[in-house]
C-alpha cells in the first residue's frame, strides 16, 4: 500500500485492489472516502486538511462520524464493506449508527452523496429481493 499524509488527513493506494481511498477529520467529524486516481493525484503532504477535504469530498464517501456538540454523535455506514476495503484506516467516533432506510434516504436527497446512489439502490434491491423471499 502507498500512502499520502498531511496534518489531519491521510491517503492510500491499494495495488492489490487497485482502488484510492483518503480520510480526514479527528473525533468531532472524521469521514472516508473512495477516491479516484486523479483525486489521489492532487494529494500532497503540504496542502491543508480544508484542501484535502474539498478533493476527498469529490470522491465516494464510505463512512461518516459526527460528534460536534450540535446534537447527539452519529455514524453513516454508506458502504458496508468500509472496513475490509480500508483495513488501514482509524474509523474514528461514534455515536448512533443510522439505519440502512435512513442512510438509503439520504444518499437519495442530498446532492453531496450522488456518488452513492448505485452502490445503495444495488444494495437496497438485494435486501428487498432477500425479504420477499423470506416471507
């Protein structure tokens, strides 16, 4: 694996699955991401975490903790597969993780999670398949 780091957020290359992932933050936001291999690119160990952010922010966010005092701390599970995909990441926060339903609804609503939305309709089509031939 290579890495890429900076004052609070940190970036790898997996050549094994061939994917760029990047996270930022620290315990009162801390997010992950899918990145592509541009969005890698334009990472660099000088740039600032707001820099950092605004690229990882362009990618596939993969899991998200909020715990920033302006209500109760939650986590997004946006891909279920987060800690196999980034073994090497902090997955830091906590708090309440929100329901498939719930995060299904978000990445429909909010523009900010488009990138999300087939890895979710694809999931939310098996779990549905999966009920009805449970009943």
């Amino acid at each position: 694996m290579e890495f890429k780091e900076g004052y609070g957020w940190k970036a790898c290359y997996d050549e094994e699955k061939g994917k760029y992932f990047g996270e930022s933050g620290g315990i009162m936001s801390y997010h992950l991401y899918e990145l592509t291999e541009d969005l890698y690119g334009l990472l660099n160990s000088k740039m600032t975490e707001s820099d950092a952010w605004t690229i990882m922010d362009q990618g596939r966010h993969l899991f998200m903790s909020v715990d920033d005092r302006c209500g109760p701390p939650y986590t997004i599970v946006f891909d279920d597969e987060c800690k196999e995909l980034c073994p090497w990441a902090k997955f830091i926060g906590g708090g309440r993780v929100w329901s498939d339903e719930l995060t299904d609804a978000a990445v429909e609503v909010f523009a900010s999670e488009e990138n999300n939305r087939e890895q979710r309709r694809s999931k939310r089509k098996k779990r549905e398949e999966k009920r009805k031939e449970e009943k």
